[in-house]
C-alpha cells in the first residue's frame, strides 16, 4: 500500500533495529537467516536498504545465488521464486532476510518461513518517535499529537502525511490524501470494501454477508486490510486512511458498501450502539443507516442518543419523538425537551406530558409538573408533586391504587416514595423509612429513566430536615437513578450534608438545571457566612435573589430558602426575601405545619431573626417550635431557647452544653459549637465558660486537609491570621475562637515578634503570603467560623 519508503533509516527504524542492523553489516552475525513480518508501511525496505550495505548482500531476482539475499515483498512471489530461495537456502553459508506483509501467505511463504531462523519485529512510532520524525523532516514537533493520531504512528504514514501539514492544521490535507490515489488503484475492488467495512467496524461474517462469499473468503480480506497498514491494532481505520476513502471512493460506491453493511447488521439481534457509532462518524445516510441510528437511539446514553436521534432524522427514517425529547431532558437541555414535548402535545400525543412534567421539575416548576403529572395519569409522581406544593388532599387522590399497575421494581420504588412523602407530611414516623425503600428499590432500574426526582434525593432532603443527616449521605453515595442528569443533584445534597456539619464544602459543580443552581447558591452563601466571608456573602445573595424568583417554593426548596433568609439578615436585606419566606409559611401552613418539614425552616427562620436583631419576631419562631414534642424539633427549641439566653446574658451553662450536644447528634455539628461558642464569650463565670469553650471545640469537625510543609507559626495563630486578614477585628476575632479579644491581641504580638515584622503593614504583609500557601491544620484547635 505504500510504494517505497521515505528515508533515512533512522527516522523509520528504532534503535533496537538499527543495532541490529549495525551487527549484520559489520559481519558480526553471519550467516543471518531472518523474516521480517509487518504491515504496509512500517519500514521493511527502510530495513533491507540498511542491510544492503552490508559485503556480499545483494536485492533478490531470479537466478541471483550466494551471498546475503535480501527479499522484499516476498508475499508477492510465485512458486518458482520460492523454490528457488529453498535451493539458496541449501547453501549453509548462505544468508537470507525475507520481507513480507502478513497477507496474503502463499504456501511456498509458509514454508520459506519455517526455514528461517529469527523474526525482525518492526513498531509503530509513539507520540515521542513522532515529534522527532517531524523535527528531522523540518516540521514543527509540536504537530506529533495530531499525526500520531491520524496515522497511528505508522511510519510511512507519518512521512507522508508531515510534508503537507500547514500550521495550525488539524485536518488531514488533500495533497496528502491525493497521493494515495495510485495505491488504491492498486486494490481490488473487493479489498476496498474491505476498508470500508473496517471504517464502521464491521466484522468478517457481515462483510461476507455484502460480498456473498464465504466467511473464510471474508477474514482473509480483512487480514489482507490489516496488511495494508491503513488500519489500528484494533482493526479500526486509521483516520488518515478514512479520510482517504471519503475523498477517494466514488460516493455511490460508498453509500453502498455502507448501507449494505447497515441492512445486514438489522438483522441480527444485540445492542446496536457501537455500529451506529460507527456508522454515525463515518457519516453514513440512507434508509439502512437511518434505522440502524433510530434502533441504537433506544438504547444509548442521553447525549449520544440525542445524536442519533437527529441523524436517523437526517436520514429520513421515522423518529420516535417522544423518545427523542426524553433524551434531551436526560441530557440535560431541558430548552429542547420541553418545546419538543408542548409540540407533541398540542398534536395530541400524551406520552409527551411525561416528559414535559419531567423537565419542569427540573426547571422548579414544581405546581405545573405536578398538574402534567396527574394528567398523564402517573399518579406516584403527580402525588409527590402535589405534596410538595402544598395540595395534601390532591396528593392522597392521586396516590395509585395498589394492585392497578404491574409490580415492577420502578412502580413500585415510586409508589413507596410518595408514599413516605405524604406521611412524612401526616406524621408517620416510619415516613424516612419508607422512602429510604424506595431509593433500594429503585437504584437497580433508575438509571436509564427520566424522573422529576430521585427517591435518594427526597430521602436526604427528609433526612436533613429531621435531623437524620447521617443517613442522608450513605444514601446519596448509592445513588445512580436518573443517571447524569441527577448526578449532580445528588452531590450537591451531598455537600449540603457537610455543610451542616461544618465541614469543609467541595466546589461545586457547574449546575445542569435551574434547579441545581438553587442549591449551588446556597451552598455558596452558607459556606460564605460560616467563613465569615462577607464580600463572597454580598456577591452570593445577589445570585440567590435571581434564583429564587425563578424557581417555585415547595418543600424540596426550604433547606437554600432558609440558608438565604440568614445571609439576608447578615446583610441587613432580609426585607426583600420577606415574600418568598411568606410562600413558604403559606405552603406550610396549607399542609398543617407538619413537624418533619416545618421545624427546621423555623430554626433557620429564627437564626435570620437574631440576626438582624429582631427578637420578637424570633420569639414566635420558638412558639411555633415549641408545639411540637419529637426529638429533633425538640432539640431544636431547647437551642433556640438558649440563644435567646445568650441575648439577654442569663447563661445556664449545663442546660447549653445539653442543647449543643442534642444539636451535634442531630448531625448539626456547625450550630452545636456555635451555640457553645457564643456562650462561653458571654458567661462571666470563667469556670463554666472553660467548660463551654472545651464543649464547643469537642463538637466543631476538624477540618480534612492534606499535609502540607511547615509553617513559622502554630495552627492558633494561623487561624487568628486569616480571620484578621477577612477585616475582623480583635472582638470578632475572639468570637469566633471562643477566646478573648486579649488574647487575640497577645497572638498578634507574639506572631510579629516570631516572623520579624518591622510594623502592622509588614506583619500583614508576610501574613498574607503564609495564609496563601497550603499550611499545617491545627491538631487540637478547630476554627469555628
């Protein structure tokens, strides 16, 4: 396939090969009886001319006799050549180097080789042979990747092709595809199709299929394609050799051999997608090719069925559109989903309203989900979403009777699910329970569905909100339902779990859907405020104004509702979210403030309070919590009860101690040593507020953080550094390390004196560089933000 080779030697041979070489021509190994088997390309004459150099070697032609006989294309011979290489061979003293391709093997071949004593192996250049090639032939080594991919490091491909290359290129040229012309001129017609076959990874029993020859026929011209050197060690085409088809093979002939090959394929039973991928970049049309796209769409992940989709279209094969604009909604662009889906509706197909349901879940529009939900006659998720908005009666109405739908593994996972979620709203205490079920169940089947929600995500958002956090987590790292597209859902709740406990937040991820933006806000903010982050705070509350006008308040929103109800107090802007708190109380209330849902927005409810100094308005929160007798609301009373201790500066340092551990059990880690915090900087007895201090940093999470170098200064006065660095002042800072202003000033001192700082701005200064750099976590004193 590829005339000749572009020398010198040693830009197409390795080093290994060239000592060898080296060792024949000097006389060292005598007499050498060797093969060399290797594909087009890969540098056999490069090898024989390198040889050539050596005393007596000589190029066969019939009727040459003695000496080092080298043979090139030896597969090409006819029996006469072989017989008479046999009687060069009977000479003892003679030597003989055959180059061959692997197909086709003669059977005089066969027999030549089996006299011969060793093989020469021959490899394709690495991205590195590849950059040093392009170097010595004066182009640009930084092209290696790009020709390395094309050619697969074929040898002769690479001298080809690097000629042409133009700056910045990152297609193949068509002077370098030009120039393979006369090699497919040189192919049988059969042994092109061969190619094109491989172009779609099609096998030898479908090529025998296109050509009506037997199979046997078939592997041998995928072997002889294979020889070409034109194809990868996983005998795809490479794609310089690809594009040397498409611009070289008429196109007729193509479309041919291509939707031959799709029409054989439909036959046969088994997933379809790697074919249609395939066929899908070789860029095959036509009925055939349409159907094989439309079967594979069926089957394939969200974004590349979406692909199919739309070329099964292109190809004018009938496309199931419903199922199409599932695909987009599982890939996430919800856009297309939804105008797709309302066209489908308004032309009467109401497999469509699932869909559309689906997506506007993912939107946070929840009221209208629920509304195409129940109108679709799915009754689980309509019960769900009607729970969520407020409408409990509805929901009940809705819930599916038992026994009207099969018993599969995702009727069932979503009839629990509902199920938890319309008791958890009555006060059944088993409701946590029942949708942590319905997550189990449902993990074996959810990944390829399209769901408004997953049971793991209701289960932790319940979890969370009744002070269950640690269950919320093993759940959420099982979870795989609804398979990308809720991927980042169940992180993001994830990460809300952390935040709670006060441990450090991962960044998140970029947000898939309006949705996940309201949580990636929130994160954002509550991180923010317990860094005591200010200027990150500001800018995240501008961010969460804008989310949550867009987005519906149902129950699966309080947790970033309340996160930005405190950021507004601390703000001083908590007005202007007085409207969105007010949807939520109504919502609330429409349920009957139901503890499991209820509590916890009110505790955070009450923290916005205290913060911006309203204290009566706090007080009712206390009332509302008050009135209810479970654990966790009551553990959550028992606290507020203390802050609004702390604000009159009556302490009782064992009834706090008490409601921070309930807090810290309730997996609220951040809050109990808060709590604990504040009240020992406001206690005068200096007994209790030790105890206090203790209590708060037992109950604060260490901060997880990999070992860094060492650093001047001690883990304390680290901590005093950053928070003085924030802008705080010595009061601040005292607050936040339960320790006083004093001592906040000693640290500074001893920190200036240690580090040589001649005055403030210089102690500042190298300050800043040591708080930049990756530090030591303190061991035994935490930060309490």
């Amino acid at each position: 396939m590829i005339p000749g080779h572009a020398g010198p030697d040693e830009l197409v041979l390795d080093e290994p090969t060239r000592r060898l070489c080296g060792a024949i021509t000097g006389g060292e190994l005598a007499p050498v009886r060797l093969a060399v088997i290797a594909p087009g390309g890969y540098g056999k004459s490069a090898l024989l001319d390198l040889l050539a150099k050596a005393d007596g070697a000589h190029r066969y032609r019939r009727g040459a006799s003695g000496g080092l006989l080298l043979v090139d294309d030896a597969h090409l011979l006819c029996d006469k050549d072989f017989a008479a290489l046999e009687d060069h061979l009977a000479d003892e003293s003679a030597g003989l180097v055959v180059a061959a391709r692997p197909r086709p093997r003669p059977a005089g071949l066969t027999a030549l080789l089996g006299r011969l004593r060793g093989q020469v192996v021959l490899r394709a250049f690495d991205v590195g042979r590849t950059a040093a090639c392009l170097a010595a032939l004066g182009v640009d080594p930084g092209r290696a990747a790009f020709v390395h991919a094309s050619t697969g490091g074929v040898p002769g491909l690479v001298h080809r092709l690097a000629p042409h290359l133009g700056a910045g290129q990152d297609t193949v040229p068509a002077a370098a595809v030009d120039e393979f012309r006369l090699d497919l001129d040189q192919l049988t017609g059969n042994q092109i199709r061969a190619l094109l076959a491989a172009e779609v990874n099609a096998d030898a029993t479908l090529l025998a299929g296109l050509l009506g020859v037997p199979t046997t026929e078939a592997a041998a011209l995928v072997d002889e394609a294979r020889a070409t050197g034109l194809l990868a060690a996983d005998g795809s085409l490479l794609p310089l050799a690809a594009a040397v088809l498409r611009a070289l093979v008429p196109a007729d002939q193509r479309t041919a051999v291509l939707g031959g090959l799709a029409e054989l394929r439909l036959t046969r039973t088994g997933p379809t997608g790697e074919f249609a991928a395939a066929l899908l970049a070789a860029s095959a049309s036509g009925p055939a090719a349409g159907a094989v796209y439309a079967a594979a769409a069926a089957e394939a992940e969200p974004g590349f069925a979406v692909r199919l989709h739309q070329a099964a279209a292109n190809a004018g094969h009938p496309v199931d559109e419903v199922g199409r604009a599932e695909a987009e909604a599982r890939a996430g662009d919800l856009d297309a989903a939804l105008r797709r889906a309302d066209t489908l509706l308004a032309a009467g197909e109401p497999r469509a309203a699932l869909v559309a349901a689906a997506a506007l879940a993912h939107r946070g529009q929840a009221t209208r989900s629920a509304e195409l939900y129940r109108w679709a006659g799915s009754g689980a998720f309509a019960a769900i979403g009607l729970a969520a908005t407020g409408r409990l009666a509805e929901a009940r109405s809705a819930m599916p009777v038992e026994g009207t739908a099969p018993p599969t593994l995702f009727n069932t996972a979503i009839s629990l699910a509902a199920k938890g979620i319309v008791d958890s709203i009555t006060g059944d205490a088993t409701a946590l329970s029942t949708v942590v079920r319905a997550a189990e169940v449902m993990e074996p089947v959810g990944r390829d569905v399209l769901v408004p929600d997953s049971p793991a995500a209701l289960g932790a958002i319940l979890a969370m909100h009744t002070g269950a956090t640690g269950i919320a987590e093993p759940l959420l790292a099982r979870a795989c339902t609804g398979g990308e597209l809720l991927r980042t859902r169940h992180a993001l709740l994830a990460a809300w779990a952390a935040l709670l406990r006060g441990e450090s937040v991962p960044v998140p991820e970029p947000a898939r859907t309006p949705r996940d933006h309201l949580f990636v806000v929130g994160l954002a903010v509550g991180t923010a405020r317990r860094a005591g982050d200010l200027a990150t705070l500001r800018r995240g509350w501008d961010q969460a104004n804008e989310a949550v006008v867009r987005h519906d308040i149902d129950l699966f929103t309080l947790l970033p509702l309340g996160e930005f109800a405190i950021a507004a107090a601390r703000l001083g802007d908590l007005d202007r979210l007085t409207p969105h708190l007010d949807r939520a109380w109504t919502l609330l209330d429409a349920l009957g403030n139901p503890p499991a849902w209820s509590a916890f927005p009110r505790w955070q409810a009450f923290h916005a309070e205290i913060t911006a100094s309203r204290v009566p308005q706090a007080r009712a929160h206390v009332e509302f919590l008050s009135a209810y007798t479970d654990q966790f609301p009551t553990a959550l009373t028992e606290a507020a009860r203390c802050w609004l201790d702390i604000l009159t500066g009556t302490i009782n340092a064992p009834r706090v101690e008490s409601a921070a551990r309930a807090l810290h059990t309730a997996g609220l880690h951040w809050d109990a040593a808060r709590l604990a915090g504040q009240a020992a900087t406001r206690t005068p007895d200096r007994k209790r507020m030790l105890a206090l201090l203790d209590c708060a940093r037992t109950l604060q999470p260490t901060p997880t953080r990999d070992d860094p170098p060492e650093s001047p200064l001690s883990g304390r006065e680290l901590q005093v550094a950053e928070l003085v660095l924030s802008g705080l002042t010595y009061k601040q800072v005292g607050d936040r390390l339960f320790i006083s202003s004093k001592t906040v000033e000693h640290h500074m001192a001893r920190m200036r004196s240690r580090l040589g700082a001649t005055s403030r701005p210089d102690l500042l200064s190298q300050l800043r560089d040591l708080v930049a750099s990756p530090q030591p976590p303190p061991a035994a004193e935490p930060v309490v933000p």
